[in-house]
C-alpha cells in the first residue's frame, strides 16, 4: 500500500444533503483513496473519494466497525447491509 497516495480528511460532511447511487451513475469519476479522520473517534478509516463541481462522492475500501463509517454509507448498525459498491453522493 503506497501511503503517498493517501489523502488525509478531517471530515465535515452536511449529512442531510446524500444520496446513494449505482456504480453506473459514477463511471466517469476518477477514484482515489482517502483517509478520513474524527479525532473523537480514534484511529481513521481509508475510503474511495471522488468529486465535481458540486458533488463529494464516497464508496468503501473495506468494511470496518465504526459509527462514523456506517454513518457515512447509511449503513445500518454493525452493517449487517455492507456493500462494498456502494457509492454515497454528499452536496459540497
């Protein structure tokens, strides 16, 4: 794993404004991975981001057992519902 290309994000994501979408809708995204990091909650997790304009795009690396990530993919507690295609989309 080449940590170089690791981005890290202290994030502030309006969680309101999301929507989950097919890997269809996202074909013309360029995906990297990101590391993202709440200093409440102990150690980061590595997600795949993309964005335009206007949209934050979010789809998981793998699967971990962390409120925030759940919170971010709308996963239901323990993520009984993981689904390593899904693509959550957040407004800017």
């Amino acid at each position: 794993m080449n940590l170089k290309k690791f981005h890290v994000s202290v994030y502030n994501i309006e969680m309101e404004e999301f929507c989950i979408l097919s890997n269809d809708e996202c074909e013309d995204l360029e995906w990297n991975m990101q590391m993202l990091s709440n200093d409440m909650s102990g150690k980061p997790f590595i997600v795949w981001y993309a964005s335009d304009g206007t949209y934050h795009y979010y789809k998981p690396y793998k699967q971990y057992k962390k409120i925030e990530f759940e919170k971010l993919f709308m996963f239901k507690m323990g993520s009984p519902d993981f689904d390593s295609e899904r693509i959550v989309r957040y407004l800017k």
